[in-house]
C-alpha cells in the first residue's frame, strides 16, 4: 500500500546543520527531507511531503489540514513538543495517525524537555537516532496504516 506521509517540521527545525551537533547532528534540514524521501522509497512508501515553521499558528493550521491531504503524519514540533497546548488540539483533530520524532534523546536532556505535550496522541514516539529516527517513523507509520 502506498500513503501520503506529511512530515511537519516545527520552530528552529530550519536551523539544523547549525544547531548543536551533538544533539541534532549536522544535516542540514534539506538534507534530512532527502533522507526521508529515500527511506519512503524504500518503504514503499509514496513520497512524503514537507512543511516547516517558526510560528506557532501555522503549526496549527497544518494540522488542521492534513487529514485532508496526508493519511499520516510525522511531527517534530522542536520546541513546542515541550509546552504547546495549541498544538496538541490542533493534532488531535487531524484525524490521520502520528508518529512524534525528535532528533535528540529529549528523555535524558534538561528536565523541560522530557515533557511531549503531543506524546499521548501519536501511535508511536522515536528519540535519539538523528535522521535514522524518521526512518523508524515512516516503518511506525506504514504498520499502523497495514493494521
Ligand atoms: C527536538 C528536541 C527539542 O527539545 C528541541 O527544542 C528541538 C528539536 C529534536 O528533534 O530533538 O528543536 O525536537
């Protein structure tokens, strides 16, 4: 089966290959949207597509349309993860399952960032392997769409 995987990218994501290394790698977020396009491809998955932003309501308003254009989503809300409630409604009225991907280990990181105001709503969470980390979303994703 081949679905529409959208891979929403949140504040600062844009920033990457200039961010801290030893948390985010040195991919530049291009870089890290080919990767994903290839694992899709190797997958089978149809090629996913791509949003990011710096401003919070946009985040929303994504999400408020992308039950209507994907049949599943990856998110990486950056730092948003961490407080947005916002964000966290406008998920869970997308109606297409999620999976939540963060570059770096949030778990073991400041006390702040262990909290995923998002974590609940998505069938899966994968943390701390950089860009491979969107390839076992993208897997995550494609068994739930299969069940
Ligand atoms: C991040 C982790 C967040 O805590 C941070 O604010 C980010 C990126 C990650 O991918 O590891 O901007 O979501």
């Amino acid at each position: 089966m081949r679905s529409r995987v959208q891979v929403l990218h949140g504040v600062n994501l844009d920033m990457l290959g200039r961010r801290e290394g030893e948390h985010y790698g040195t991919l530049t977020l291009m870089e890290v949207e080919l990767a994903v396009k290839r694992f899709a491809g190797e997958l089978g998955l149809v090629e996913p597509f791509f949003f990011q932003t710096n401003h919070e309501g946009e985040y929303c308003e994504a999400l408020h349309s992308a039950g209507e254009m994907a049949d599943a989503l990856i998110v990486n809300p950056g730092a948003w993860t961490h407080y947005s409630w916002a964000i966290r409604d406008a998920l869970a009225l997308a109606g297409v399952p999620a999976v939540e991907v963060h570059l770096s280990t949030v778990s073991q990181r400041e006390q702040w960032r262990r909290l995923s105001v998002v974590r609940d709503l998505c069938v899966g969470t994968v943390e701390g392997k950089g860009v491979e980390g969107y390839r076992e979303g993208l897997a995550l994703l494609k068994a739930e769409l299969e069940r």
